[in-house]
C-alpha cells in the first residue's frame, strides 16, 4: 500500500508478507493435487509438481527464518542489535547488514515498552526502516509468520501505542511519519505525501479488518490473551466499529484521513471507495455476526507441508 516516494524500495515487509502466504498456498494446493492422484502413478508431470513442491517448502523455510532474524524486533533484540560490532568482513559476522548505532530511533524505547514487538518496514544494507506498518504487521500475525509469543507481543504494543495507531479513525497506515528533512530528502516535496496524509501517517478504515482478522486467529489457534488484556481488546474493537458505524457513512466512506488524530477527510481522498466500504462489512461480520470466519484465512502450517 505504501509508495515508493516514501523509502520503501528493496525488500520492505508487506512484499516479503505476502510472496511468503502465495508460496504456501501455493504449496499446499501442489499437495492436495498430488495426493488425490494414485499413488503408484508417476510421470514426468508429477515430477515437476513433487519438484516445484519442494522448491517452494524450501523457499518458505528460507524466508521466514530471514524475516524472524531480521525483521522482527523487540526491547531485548534491540539492546543486542545496539551492542553489536559493525564493519566487520566475512561470512560468520554478527551484524551481517552493518547497521550503525545512529539509525537506531530513540522512539523506540517508549514505543515497544517492555512487552511489544514487531516486524520493521524494510532491512537493507546500513538502512534498516524502523517505521511500523501496519499491514505487513497485521499479515505477519495472519500468515503465522511470527510465533503466537511475538503475535502477543505485537498485540501488546498496538494496545500500548492505541492513541497513535488508532486515534479517531482506525488505523494508521504507518508510523511514524516522515517529517521536515527526511520528508523533504526522502520523498522530494511529495505534496501527496505531506506528514500524517495519504501513506505518510494517514488513516485508513480498510486497515482495521486486518487486524480484527489477527485478533480473532490468535484468541482461536493460540493459548489466547490474558483476561485483563482481552477486556481491554473488545472495548478497543467496540470503540472502533462504533467510530465506523457513525463517522464513515457521515463522510461518504472517504478513503483516507489525515492528522495526528485522523479526524480530517484526507486532502485528496476520493469517496464511496469500494475498499472502505468492504472493510466495514468485513468488520461488522467478523464481529457481529460470525468470528469464527475468521478461519477463511488460515494456512497450513509449515510442519504439515510434508509430501506423503
């Protein structure tokens, strides 16, 4: 969703997020097929299927042992991350992108707390993109990219950073946004991208459907949210419908919304977007109606992906 003007050039996360759910679907669509053949039956298009299975199982383990190493971060990977030795050659190195103690945000501090995790924008050689997006995010937990213990901790740090990420229109795209002289170096006066507008901050309701569908995935396929947390979860998820329920029919179902707060129809938004408009649904179902849909989005797990 977010712009190239914006940095987001190399490998940022809502890419490595989804090619990690199309490679397993892919996979496991390969396997059912070949499983519903006879098994004596060989040929050489079952070959190529048994190969290409294969491939794809490798290149899942591959990626998500990538992006748990180097994507995902927390108050402890953080102290390890500042103490490593940079400029360093060879193939054993510990800092394996060289990153430098400066790129390292003060932010982050208050941001994670002691609990909160996640997976960062991008990792690229002595640029790593700290920002918090909130779709890769949402996806990671979705695809079960990250473990149920990180998929807690980034719960945890979306309810510690609630009047940020959801404000008064559910929920930002990204955080935090480019200002003053990265606004101006990184993205060249993108009028379009001006600080807390459109993919620089803005606010986006088609978002809050991702992170309903992770919430529910993980109370349904994990140990689930300790009761005081899980209080604080429904009143959060509440609070937002009802915003929906009142503001976007009010607004004519804007695309965006600008600001610190997102109380301001974005500059340049366009109304009755049909992603805003399913986005509500999808909200009103998953809570309202039936959460147990939630399971429409479930993958198999990298241990069941085992050819027979």
């Amino acid at each position: 969703m977010i712009d190239r003007p914006m940095d987001v050039w190399g490998n940022p996360l809502e890419i490595q997020t989804l090619l990690y759910a199309s490679l397993s679907g892919a996979a496991s669509l390969i396997k059912m097929d070949l499983e519903q053949k006879d098994s004596t039956q060989s040929n050489d298009f079952t070959e190529i299927q048994r190969h290409q299975f294969n491939y794809a199982t490798a290149w899942l383990k591959r990626l998500r042992r990538y992006l748990l190493t180097h994507y995902w971060v927390n108050n402890q990977t953080i102290q390890v991350l500042r103490r490593r030795p940079t400029e360093e050659y060879g193939a054993s190195i510990a800092n394996e992108y060289n990153i430098q103690i400066e790129t390292i945000p003060h932010w982050l501090q208050d941001w994670l707390g002691d609990n909160g995790g996640y997976l960062i924008g991008n990792i690229r050689t002595g640029r790593p993109d700290f920002r918090f997006f909130t779709l890769g995010n949402c996806l990671g937990a979705i695809f079960d990219i990250i473990s149920p213990l990180q998929q807690r901790s980034l719960f945890a740090l979306f309810l510690r950073n609630r009047r940020s990420l959801f404000a008064q229109m559910p929920l930002r795209i990204c955080h935090p946004p480019l200002e003053s002289k990265d606004w101006r170096l990184i993205t060249g006066f993108d009028r379009k991208n001006l600080p807390w507008c459109y993919h620089n901050g803005g606010h986006w309701p088609c978002l809050l459907w991702f992170f309903v569908l992770a919430l529910l995935r993980y109370q349904n396929h994990c140990d689930g949210l300790s009761i005081n947390v899980s209080d604080s979860f429904e009143e959060l998820l509440e609070e937002s419908y009802q915003v929906f329920l009142v503001r976007l029919p009010q607004q004519q179902w804007a695309e965006y919304f600008d600001g610190p707060t997102g109380i301001w129809i974005g500059q340049q938004a366009r109304v009755y977007q049909a992603w805003t408009i399913a986005g509500f649904l999808l909200v009103h179902h998953l809570l309202k109606v039936n959460p147990s849909d939630s399971s429409i989005m479930d993958l198999p797990k990298l241990s069941a992906l085992k050819l027979n």
